[in-house]
C-alpha cells in the first residue's frame, strides 16, 4: 500500500492542479449544454476529457441562444 504514496510530489500535484482546472470548466459546459438542449454537446462533453480545451470552446462557440426573429 505504502507504493501508492511514494510516488513524485509533482505528479500529484499535477494530477490535483489539473482536477482543479478541469471541473468547474467541464461542469459550467455541462450545465450550459443541458440548460440548452444540446444532448450530443452534452454527451461528448460528459465522456471526453481533453483538460478543459473541449469545454471551452463550447463555452465561447457553441452554447450562446439563438435569437428569435419575430
């Protein structure tokens, strides 16, 4: 057991900075994906773990309403 907290500091540190980066991204274009009606954004977004590059360009391009022409 022992072997599992010996590894390199730095490779925690990473894992965990990259958990900090990643969440709120990925849970902010899940939100936004769901309030918008976009299953396959929301799918994709949901399985596909790209540190957040993926979300953010939902986020940015994808997930502002269309406006109504009346």
């Amino acid at each position: 057991m022992e072997e599992l907290t010996s590894g390199p500091t730095w490779m925690t540190l990473l894992v965990l900075l990259s958990l900090a980066w990643t969440l709120p991204w990925k849970g902010v274009a899940l939100w936004k994906s769901a309030r918008n009606g976009h299953t396959a954004w929301f799918v994709v977004l949901l399985i596909v773990n790209t540190l957040a590059i993926l979300e953010i360009i939902y986020i940015f391009g994808f997930s502002k309403k269309k406006t109504q022409v009346s």
